[in-house]
C-alpha cells in the first residue's frame, strides 16, 4: 500500500517570459505509526517533477527506486482534483483517488457562503464523506447572479463539484469492502500543512523568483523535511 499526496504550487518567475510556474510535488509513505498522541508518516519520500516529461511516468520511475511495488500494490492518491492529478488513474492496476477535504471545503465555504441553508446540508453530506449528496445539494439550488463575473464564478464552482465531488470518498471503506485490514490507517489530507508552510516560504511577501533560485529553495525545503539535513538533490527529480 503507498500513499501519496499530490499538490501543484505556483511561484513568480522574474527574467522570464513565463510570469509564473507550477511546480508538480508528492509526498509518499507506506502508513502511519502512532508514537504517543501523534502519528508519524513510514518511509516517507518528496518527489518533485521536472523537465518536460509526463508528470506519472517520471513518478512512477521514482517510486521503483524507492519501494518494493508490484501488481498487487495499491495507490491511495489524494489531489485538488486537478486533470493531471487524475490522470493517475489511467497509469495504476489498483488505485483510488480521493478528493482533498481541505480544498473541497474550501470551496464549499466560499461558494455557499450566501446560502447557509445548502451549506449546512453540504456540510453534512462533508462530515459523512458523501459526495454524492453534495452534487445532488449544489445542483439543486437556483441562484440569482449580479453580474457575469458571478455567473461564471458560480459555474466553476457547479463544474467542480460535477467533476470531483464524488471523489469524496472515505478510502477505507473501499478497501474493507475488498477485505483489506485498515485500523491503522487515517485519513488523507495530512501533507496540507506542510504544502502549506512550503507555499508560505517560497510565496508570501511577493516574492519573484528566478527558476534555478526557487527549484534551489524547493530543494533545501524537501531535504530538510526528508532526512533533517541539507542533500543536494536527495530524492526529488526524475531519474
């Protein structure tokens, strides 16, 4: 069983004609253990893509020279609910992929905020990982737009519930209807703080950055949280 945690981040390139770039970062493990009150991550590991390559491909390279994988191995993805991130999908035998809660509540907030009826209902539906209820909640409710920015923001928001929502889903009950053991694992979402603290570093303050200067800072983040110490290149780029 791997699980991995897929995020996009976007940073300001400075002297360049791309105004931005998104770069492509996972955290994998093979579980948790509990080490008193708090659960630690096993054999944990940072990929982050580079070059032009297909993002699963170059993963999928990484992960043989880092774990044991077979046919019977089992990928738990947990994204955004990004395309790419999906993608996963069409590259794995035996995969689920799981909506982010952090993102899909975020959203859930935002978009409903005006409508504390539907957003009490969706909240339900969230705490119960019924995303199919959140779909049927969201398509149901008519709502008045001001403007045309509105309106197209309320329908970005309609699309992403169609298309991810039903993402949203508890992993393990997957797994126990296919006869898996999962009291030890938890629940995903658990390299959002960490995603969050690298965004911090690399994005607040209006920081621009040049591409070799950011994918150096990238690196120094990614080899302290892997090993404690600064690895030139530890574990991070496609081989």
């Amino acid at each position: 069983m791997l699980f991995i945690e897929v995020d996009g981040i976007h940073t300001s390139i400075q002297q360049s004609k791309r105004k931005s770039k998104e770069h492509r970062t996972q955290l994998v493990h093979r579980g948790w253990e509990k080490r008193g009150d708090r659960y630690e991550l096993q054999d944990k590991h940072y990929y982050r893509h580079e070059g032009k390559g297909d993002f699963w491909e170059g993963f999928g390279a990484f992960i043989l020279e880092h774990y044991d994988v077979d046919e019977k191995t089992w990928w738990i993805v947990n994204g955004d609910g990004a395309e790419w991130i999906k993608e996963c999908e069409n590259y794995f035998r035996n995969v689920i992929f799981v909506i982010d809660r952090f993102h899909l509540a975020k959203e859930l907030k935002e978009n409903l905020k005006d409508h504390p009826e539907a957003y009490q209902q969706a909240r339900e539906a969230f705490l119960t990982y019924d995303g199919e209820k959140i779909i049927q909640i969201v398509e149901h409710l008519t709502v008045e737009h001001t403007d045309r920015r509105a309106k197209q923001k309320w329908e970005r928001f309609v699309t992403y519930i169609q298309n991810n929502a039903k993402y949203h889903r508890d992993y393990r009950n997957l797994l126990k209807a296919l006869g898996k053991k999962t009291s030890t694992y938890q629940p995903m979402g658990g390299s959002e703080a960490t995603m969050r603290l690298f965004a911090r570093r690399i994005k607040s303050g209006g920081y621009s950055w040049s591409i070799s200067g950011v994918e150096a800072m990238i690196q120094v983040f990614i080899s302290f949280k892997t090993i404690g110490r600064l690895c030139r290149r530890e574990a991070t780029q496609n081989p």
